[in-house]
C-alpha cells in the first residue's frame, strides 16, 4: 500500500497513468504550436495532438463521426453550451433532484429569465422511475437534461430507458457523464444519447482543464461562445459546422495531449474490466462500512446501480471532521461535506451537513479498501465513546 490512500477520484483522479506525462513531454518537445492557426509543422503536430484526442474519444464512446465531439475546458462548459443554447423563456426543460450545481445552477437562471423547470423527486436511495420522466412531459419541453452517475452516492440513472421516452417524444436529451465517462461503459449510438457532457481529468485519466460534449447530428445548440477557430478566416461571423462552431479560441492542447494518453491507457485496459474493478471495491467498502455501528451508508442495496462512488457518516461526528481525520490520522485522502450538490443531499437527508465521500479508480487496491474500513471503524469507535 503506498504512503498515501487515494479516495478522492470523484473530485480528480490520481494518479495519472505514466503515459500521460510522456505525452505531455512528446507535446512541449515537438508540438507546441497553435493547431489550426499556421501552416508550420509545429503548428500541424498540435492540430494532429487535438484530432488524435478527438478521434479517441469517438471510440471510446462509440462515435462515428468524431466530429460530432466538442473539447472544451471542461463539463461545466459542455453543460452550459448545451442548456443555454437550447432553452429560450417560455420553453419547459425537465431535472431531477440529485443534479450537480453545473446543471442546476444554468437551469434555475433560466428559470428566472422564463424558463419552466421540473425537478423529479429521485428516491432516498437517488433511483428515478423512468416512468416519471413521461408524466413530466409538455407541449413545450425542449430538453431533459440528468446525471449518469451520481457524484454524491453513487446513483446510476437508467438514461437507456430516459432516451427512449425521449426519442418517443422528440426532445433532445441532455446527460452528464462526468462520474461515469471511462468507469462505465457508454455506447452513444447503441443507448441513442442526443447530448453527452463529460470532463477529461475524472475517470477518463487525463488532465484539468480538459472536457467535451457530443452533440447528436440534427441538434443545433446556439454556440456559448463567438470568436476566432482558425477556420474561415475570411467571415468574421461564426462559422455552422461542427465541431468548430463551439470551439472559438485556442484550445488547451497540452491538456488535450494529456486526455489522449489517458483515453489510450483506458481503452488497454478495457472499461468493463475497470467497471468490474471498481464494483468489486464499492461491494466491500458496503460489506464492511454496513457492519460497523453508528455508521449510515446512501445510496442503492444494488451494485449494479452503482458506479466507483459512495457516501456515509458517522454518528456524532460532522462530516467535516471524520474527513479530517481520515487524513490526518489514516492517510486517506476523502471529500466531505455538500459536492456542489445540495439538490442531492436534500434527496437523501444529508443537507445541509454533507456525507463524506470516497471515489474510486482503477488504481485503488483491495489492501486499500481494508484499511479505508477499518480506519472508519476506528473513528466510529472513537465517536461512539464521546456520547
């Protein structure tokens, strides 16, 4: 076991596969220029940097065209494209409960400009009947927008059966893959997704600053941003055509050589094996965190509607503390407290305190697992002795 647990792959993962800092050596050393803006070969190696990028991510999720793939900075970005540039006032947009702040934040102000919202109640545990999502439906809705996986519990929603309903009633449909891009397999095309947000320095490996989103053929977002792409220098209005049309300004190439290395290393190791690997641990953090007294579990009984994230707390302790400790005393690094997301921890009865939070990788060991347990095992001892 190294020095240090890492538990904290939710918020980023570490550490990064070897090959992303070769990638970013290989970059500096022989790719450095603008991709798109000059004609030299340092200029070209950086546009080959981004479309190698690109094109990876069209097979990791199953894209034909990989132009259809939009990088940006990160999902943030690819939620705000989508939602601003596909709700207008007097348009209806559906949500559920357990959202993260970079949906729920651009929702409520359009709510505010015009915009009716519906927010379907998720269970205690996060799960949403499918079926909710039908009842919702109006004349006016002009997007459905949820998570994959929860950030806070864990929850994988069931977007099959959402896209379906969608599809049914022509609205484009809005998922949030941040939690589960590279730790649950994604077929686009298969599962019929019409917008896929996702960020690049979580589960797919790669770096900050790193993020994209699939926009589905027929769906046209009004771009978040205007200004120079390094196409069509000639017009100075913003040019229609994917993927350039949301991609003004000099991307993060570095980063985006970076995100590469990861999605490569990802796709050696295969995402269903990385799913098994993470389900395995999350079935023993439950197995055992269930056994200890005055410890409180959230989420679903079911593994299968999990991805690599779970929430507790313990009796007597704020949130914040039993992370504090977690680290100072166990070497365990944690996240405790709301996750940018207060909807969710409504859902589930944790607001306004917060749960802590371990996120899981690839890299995680069972030896790890073991000693994350029974270091909450002896903090929910040393706790119960306070009463």
């Amino acid at each position: 076991m190294s020095e240090v647990v890492y538990l904290d792959n939710a918020a980023t993962s570490w550490p990064k596969p070897p090959a992303v800092r070769e990638a970013l050596t290989t970059y500096f050393g022989e790719a450095g220029g603008n991709p798109g803006r000059s004609g030299h070969r340092m200029s070209v190696a950086a546009a080959r940097v981004v479309e190698d990028a690109r094109e990876l991510l069209g097979d990791m999720f199953g894209v034909g065209d990989p132009a259809r793939i939009v990088l940006t900075k990160n999902a943030t970005e690819s939620l705000n494209i989508a939602v601003y540039g596909l709700l207008s006032p007097g348009d209806h947009a559906i949500t559920t409960s357990i959202e993260h702040n970079s949906v729920m934040r651009p929702l409520r102000h359009l709510e505010s400009e015009g915009v009716a919202l519906t927010v379907l109640p998720c269970a205690p545990d996060g799960t949403l009947d499918p079926d909710q999502v039908r009842e919702a439906l109006r004349p006016s809705t002009r997007l459905i927008v949820t998570l994959h996986g929860s950030n806070v519990m864990g929850t994988v929603l069931p977007i099959s059966e959402i896209a379906g309903i969608a599809r049914d009633e022509g609205v484009p449909y809005l998922v949030d893959a941040s939690q589960t891009a590279g730790a649950i397999p994604i077929d686009i095309a298969a599962s019929g997704l019409d917008l896929v947000a996702f960020t690049g320095h979580k589960s797919l490996l790669g770096l900050t600053g790193t993020g994209g989103l699939y926009v589905r053929e027929g769906i046209h977002p009004m771009p978040l941003m205007r200004g120079g792409t390094g196409s069509r220098s000639d017009l100075d209005i913003q040019p229609d055509f994917m993927p350039d049309v949301f991609e003004s300004g000099t991307l993060n190439v570095a980063g985006f050589a970076g995100l590469a290395a990861g999605v490569r290393h990802l796709l050696g190791m295969g995402v269903d094996e990385v799913t098994a690997h993470e389900r395995s641990l999350v079935n023993r953090l439950l197995d055992g965190l269930q056994a200890i007294d005055g410890v409180t579990l959230y989420g679903p009984v079911s593994i299968d509607e999990r991805c690599g994230v779970l929430s507790f707390n313990v009796d007597r302790l704020a949130s914040s503390e039993v992370g504090g400790l977690l680290d100072t005393r166990y070497d365990i690094m944690s996240r405790a407290g709301l996750h940018c997301a207060p909807g969710a921890h409504m859902t589930i009865g944790t607001f306004p305190t917060g749960t802590v939070r371990f996120g899981l990788s690839p890299y995680n060991t069972l030896e790890e697992i073991n000693h994350a347990v029974d270091a909450v095992s002896e903090i929910a001892a040393w706790a119960a002795g306070l009463a």
